[in-house]
C-alpha cells in the first residue's frame, strides 16, 4: 500500500526521487518524504499530504546528494502527519518501508529499554532503530540481515547509511520490491512502473532477498548473504503512455478507453482467420479439469462473479468464487484437477498474493489474469494471461475490469471447445459476435448525456440500489462499488429477487433505485421486482433492452441498450453505471483519479 524508491547515482538524485514518487502515488498518497545524503549529512525531508506538498518543502529547502531514498505512503501504523512518513532515521540509518512488521509493538519495548527513544507511532521507526543498534559493530549488510531476523510480518525496504553514502540496501520478504539498471546510476523500487521513467532494464527480488545498490553496481544476497544472480528483463515500453490528453482525468480518458481495450486484447487472443482462441498453456489439460475456483478482491472480484454465470452457461464444470480475504483463511479442500484462478489489475493485492501462494503450498495448478505482467502475483502464478489494457491509473477500475471479464469469457469459452461442450457452429458464432463488442461499448458510452441527468437525483438521495439477476447481479455489484468509492455516497448492489426478505424496506420516496433487466431469461421477474420498488417511491433507472413492453410512467429513465450477444450483457450494463459514478462524483467535487482513503494497489492485508 506504500510506494518506495531509492536512487544512486553519479548527480543529483531529487528530481528523479521526486518523478517516481508521482508515479508510485496509485500506490499511497496520505503523506511523503525523502531522505538523501551530501558531504556526510543525512537530509531528511518529510510531510503528511502528497507529493507537490514536499516539493514545495524541497524548493525552499533543498535535498542535495546523489543517493537517496524516497516514499509515499497510506497509513497502516500511525495517523498520516509528518512525524510518521517515511523515511525513518536515526543519527546513522534511515528507512523506508512498503509492509507491516507484526511484532513491532514487542520489538519497540525491548529497544526503549535499551535507551532507544522513537519519536513516530510507526511500526517502519523499529527497522531503523535495529539496524542503528547493529551498525554499531558491524557492517550494513550484516547489520541488516541480523535485524531482519527479528521481522515478523512484510517488508520491502530501502536503506540508507550516513556513513556509507555510496550504498543503498533493500529487502524484500511479502512486498514487492524491483531494481533498475542504467549507466553512472542504479535504483530500487516498489515496482517497475516507479522506475520505467528512468530505465526499462528491471530485475526482481524474490522473498528473503537483498540488494546492495551503488551508482556502478548491483549485488544481490539470500539470507545466508550467499551471492545470487537476477534475471535482468528488458521490459515493453508503454505505448499508451499515461499522458492525459484532452480528458481532464484518467478515470475518464481509462472509460472512453475501452472500446480500444477491448480491441487490444482481442487481437491478443482471438485469431480471426481460423476463428479460434489462442489460448494453450494451461497448467492442467481442460480435459481433465473437475472445477474451476476463481479469486480476487474488488472490481476484480466482480469479475469472477460474472465469470462464474459464463463458465455454468458454457461449460460442464463446477465453480467456486470467493473474495481473496476469505479464500486465504478458509478451510478450502484443495484439489489438484482443479483450477485456481486469480484475477488482479496491479498484481500486488497482499490478500491475492497470499491466496495464490496458498494454492501453490498445497501444489496447485495456478492462473493469474493480470494487468501489470511484471507484478508479483504474475511471477508466482504457473500461467499468467495479460489483458493487455495498458497503465491503470484511475484507483476506481474501469478498464480493468472489462479486461478481466473479456480474459474470462474467452476462456470459459475455450475451455468449452476443449471440453466440447459447444459445437463449432456456436463456437464460431460466439467468437464473431466478440468482433462486435468494441462497437457495442462504443454505443453504450453514447448514453452518457442521460446519466448526466440522472446523476442530479444523488445529490439529494441518502443511498442507492442496483439490482439485477444472474450476471447482471455482479455488474449491480460493481456499479454500487463505483459509485461508493468515487462519490463517498452509500450504494447497495443486491440480487433483485432478495429485495422481499428485507432490503425492500429500504425503499422509500426518491430514493434512487438501478435496474439491470437485459431481455434474458430473468426478464419478467426483474420487471415485477421493478413494480415492486416503484409502488414503495423509488426513482427507478431501468437499463434494458429496445423493447415497448415494460410501460410505467413511473420510471423515472429508461436506457435502451444495444446488446449484441446475451452472454456479452455484462460488458455492455457495467458502461453506464461507471458513466453514473463518474458523474455524479464530479458533481460532489469528489477527487476523480484519488479518492479518498484509498490506493490503486492494496498491498497490505
Ligand atoms: C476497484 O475500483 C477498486 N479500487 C478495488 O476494489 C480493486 O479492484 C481491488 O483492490 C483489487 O485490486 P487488483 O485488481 O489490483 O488486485
């Protein structure tokens, strides 16, 4: 949930400090420091807010050195103000932390009866104040890997020493930490997005690792401070760079994206000659798979709710979906036929993470569907399939989301050819209406002048519900999900056929009510759960299909969408209910691409 950098270097580190920090901001943004050393003085800078505010801190009071150490970060141990950002320094050491130390509490009382006082409320200020203790007679690497021993919990570190001002440390157990190579200058860093302004030549710490980085060189070392080598990767560069362009935000220009994510990714996977999916390296022959369990959290959790609909619809298999948070304490009965899925846009969600390496410690077959391909759960996942969708940027997840649910799709149809459970003729058809959808989402965004309108009734409204059936009930889901984290106002999505044993007493005079009621086989009990809210003052927005058939002169809108397939309803719904959010968020003035209390990557349990 915290972004770090650290950089050494032949000049000036700040600027380059301060630029990662920017891009690592999807990662924290509650409060920010840097800490960088010149003729043997350790400077350290530090605020709670975001970035701009210690640079105005910087251009007053400069950071000179050309090794340093920088973070962002989103509170877990300690209010966001200055005395608790990062880094952590003592007279000799200074730290910056990515993780949760879990026995920080009992670590701290031991040092302050050694004499040590902690002037933060943070678990990070217990690091520093080890390595301090350990320097005393020893050297930083030795130092290091002694206090970590102490650590129970995650960390990804970056360390510097005043005394030794050409070297930075880092460490890695639980959280993600990558290191750069250029010419006269290394770097280290929360992920290879903090440092692809700087160099696409990247290399990954594994777990129990460390690294000592100098302008010249990069060493790295097990914990038996055994040398090892790291595969260097020369990564993509991103096409798509995350430039604005005209949209005044990202969550807007990532919306208006989608029909060219869309696009991408089916040039990924969909061969248009032979009319088939190129889709092969699964870890278990589909043949023999018995079930499919599909994880994640959020948005991408949604997506393995809708995903489950299609795999029942389109296969013979069992499937399991469930929140990563629970997935990783429950008492799961692992079975080695089955396929454990994992969806994720960053690839660093901490409770992801945990439950794909719980599925890998019972020696399961394991399946990432990722954005970032670099991310630690693509590393430890035995088949990563990218949606390619490029930089997210936007904390809520737009594109994402529908690449997540068209990576799914594909599959669940891939799987069912495999399995034969769809001849070719349907088969075909299936894959040719696909051509199709970057039109159709094209279509749905024209509904945005409506939402407009209809996002006015929030202001007033003290909640919301989204109701839907089937694979409409996840998108219900995700569209409440939306407008919560981008509007800060309460939103329920719930299964339409649950509202009579309780939430039906919720319903009462213009209270805004969405409902999804695509023309599939829910269609007429929708309608009725519709009469339903209406006869009890709700302001419903009906998203349907062009039919006449459903006439209440008490809907307050009716959006008439332009479905292509039924199976492919779940792309289409999710566009004006993220139009919905989006809108009603800017008329509350809400920060659209930083919403509050919340971070693009949740790597923290
Ligand atoms: C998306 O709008 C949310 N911000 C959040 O729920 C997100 O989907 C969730 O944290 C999972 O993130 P991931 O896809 O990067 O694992």
């Amino acid at each position: 949930m915290c972004g770090i950098i650290g950089i050494a270097s032949n000049k000036s580190v700040t600027s380059n400090i301060i630029n990662s920090l920017k891009r690592l901001e999807y990662r924290g943004y509650d409060s920010a420091g840097i800490a960088t050393i010149s003729k043997k003085n350790l400077n350290e800078k530090k605020c709670s807010g975001r970035v701009e505010e210690l640079e105005k801190i910087l251009f007053n009071s400069p950071a000179q050195g050309n090794i340093g150490i920088g973070h962002v970060r989103w509170a877990t141990h300690g209010i966001p103000n200055e005395v608790n950002a990062h880094p952590h320094s003592s007279e000799i050491v200074s730290v910056v932390h990515n993780g949760i130390i879990e026995n920080s509490n009992s670590l701290k009382k031991k040092l302050e009866k050694e004499g040590y006082k902690f002037k933060s409320q943070t678990d990070t200020e217990v690091i520093t104040l080890l390595i301090t203790k350990y320097l005393k007679d020893s050297n930083p690497i030795d130092a290091v890997l002694k206090s970590l021993e102490y650590l129970e919990g995650s960390f990804a570190l970056g360390i510097l020493f005043k005394d030794q001002s050409d070297i930075i440390i880092g460490a890695r157990r639980g959280s993600p930490l990558a290191v750069g190579y250029s010419n006269n200058e290394n770097y280290l860093g929360s992920d290879s997005y903090a440092l692809k302004a700087m160099t696409n030549k990247i290399s990954y710490l594994d777990d129990g690792e460390i690294c000592k980085i100098t302008k010249d060189s990069v060493e790295f070392f097990d914990v038996s401070k055994n040398k090892i080598n790291k595969k260097i990767l020369v990564l993509s560069e991103d096409k798509n760079e995350t430039k604005l362009g005209d949209y005044k935000n990202f969550m807007s220009k990532e919306i208006f994206e989608q029909p060219t994510t869309i696009k991408n990714c089916l040039n990924e996977y969909i061969d248009k000659i032979r009319n088939d999916i190129n889709l092969y390296d699964f870890p278990i022959d589909p043949k023999k798979i018995n079930k499919i369990f599909l994880v994640g959290c959020g948005t991408a959790y949604h997506s393995c709710q809708v995903a489950k609909y299609w795999i029942e619809e389109l296969t013979d298999l069992n499937v399991e979906t469930e929140v990563a948070s629970e997935f990783r304490y429950r008492k799961i009965r692992f079975n080695p036929n089955t396929l454990y899925i994992f969806v994720s846009q960053s690839g660093e969600t901490a409770d992801t993470a945990a439950a794909l390496e719980i599925a890998k410690k019972n020696k399961m077959k394991t399946c990432s569907i990722i954005n970032v391909v670099e991310s630690s759960i693509a590393r430890n996942s035995d088949w990563v399939v990218p949606i390619h969708a490029g930089p997210e940027i936007g904390v809520a997840s737009t594109k994402a989301f529908i690449g997540q649910m068209l990576v799914l799709y594909i599959m669940s149809l891939k799987i069912s050819k495999i399995r034969g459970n769809i001849d070719d003729k349907n088969y075909i058809e299936k894959i040719k209406n696909l051509k199709n959808l970057p039109q159709g989402i094209e279509n749905s965004l024209k509904t945005e002048e409506l939402i407009q309108i209809f996002a006015k009734d929030f202001l007033s409204a003290k909640g919301s519900m989204f109701l839907g059936r089937g694979s409409s009930f996840p998108i219900a889901l995700e569209g409440a999900l939306k407008l919560k984290e981008l509007s800060y106002l309460h939103a329920e999505g719930y299964p339409a056929g649950e509202m009579k044993h309780g939430p039906l007493a919720l319903i009462e005079d213009g209270l805004p009510v969405i409902i999804l009621a695509p023309k599939d086989k829910y269609f007429e009990k929708t309608i009725s759960n519709m009469q339903e809210v209406i006869a009890r003052g709700g302001k419903v927005l009906l998203i349907s299909d062009k039919h006449d058939e459903v006439i209440n002169e008490n809907i307050r809108f009716k959006i008439e969408m332009p479905f292509i397939d039924e199976l492919l309803n779940p792309f289409l719904l999710t566009i004006p209910l993220q139009l919905l959010a989006y809108h009603v968020a800017l008329l509350k003035k809400c920060d659209i691409d930083k919403p509050r209390n919340l971070a693009k990557s949740v790597t923290v349990e």
